[in-house]
C-alpha cells in the first residue's frame, strides 16, 4: 500500500536538488507530474515543451507546472553546456547515452537517489496521495489525472482514506 511522505524527508530531498540539476528534475518529474522511474528514464525531449507549457510522455497530455518546467529548463542548459553534440532523444543523458542514444539506466537513476531518504517511487506515491487526499479519494479523478486504471485509483485511494475503517472493498 503506497504511504505519503512525512514532511521532513520532503524537506531533506527538496534541499538536495539545489546543487543538482539532474536530480531536480527525477524529483520535479516523479514528484509534481508522478511519473514512473521508466517513465522518466524514457522522456524523450519531444515530449516536453516548454514554451506551451505542455507535458505528454506518450499516455496523457497535461499542463507542465512551473516547477517542473523551470527544473527540466535548468537541466537542458547543463545538459547543453556538458554534451553540446548529443544527438539523443532522451530527456535525461549521461556521460555514455549522450553518444549511443539509449535511455540512462535503471542504476543511474537509482544513484541519483543515493544517501537521500527517498526514492522517485516514493516520490510518485505522495504525489498521487497528495491528489487523492485533494480530490477527497476518487479513484476515477485519480485514473483520469494519471493515466492509470481505476484499480489502481482505488488502491490510492484507499491509502488516502482517513477512515480506514470505511474503505471501500475492506
């Protein structure tokens, strides 16, 4: 069962991604627009438009917020001042996908994580609670905003429910 995050450890991530352009934008992507880790590793460059303020990573349109469009901005000028040839489509390069045009890896963006109380899953998980809390714990609002199915909405929002003892299915 996904659990939201305490405050703290949002608090410690949040700190970590100043110095770190990549990691911002893992945590703006998994934690504002709560893609999946693959999700991210795949974000291709033409998925992400900045000047329309739109985020499409191949399921569902939506508006790209202001956080997450200023995080992928700050990243695209790393990325463009470290590997200004690459030719990969790939949001996301690292030292070796800059030149084969291959996603970065599972380990990657694991490392980026390392020594921080949270994972990118975890991320996704508060945000979806955070929206089902928001939404009052409808799992069909939750499959619509997301692109998940409904069973998937129901389970978030059964995490969501501050009665548990009224959960639906329980």
């Amino acid at each position: 069962m996904p659990a939201p995050l305490p405050a703290h450890l949002l608090t410690t991530t949040a700190a970590a991604v100043k110095d770190d352009p990549a990691l911002r934008a893992v945590v703006a992507l998994a934690g504002v627009d709560a893609l999946l880790p693959s999700q991210i590793r795949h974000l291709r460059l033409d998925q992400v438009d900045l000047p329309g303020r739109r985020l499409n990573p191949g399921w569902l349109d939506r508006p790209l917020d202001e956080f997450t469009a200023d995080a992928v901005r700050s990243y695209l000028g790393f990325r463009n001042r470290r590997w200004p040839v690459t030719s990969s489509p790939y949001l996301l390069v690292t030292r070796k996908t800059a030149h084969t045009g291959q996603p970065v890896s599972v380990f990657w963006l694991n490392r980026l994580f390392r020594g921080l109380p949270v994972t990118a899953a975890q991320l996704r998980d508060d945000r979806i609670i955070e929206e089902a809390v928001a939404g009052r714990a409808d799992p069909l609002h939750l499959a619509a905003v997301f692109g998940f199915g409904p069973r998937t909405g129901l389970r978030y929002a059964q995490a969501a429910d501050p009665a548990p003892d009224h959960r639906i299915g329980t």
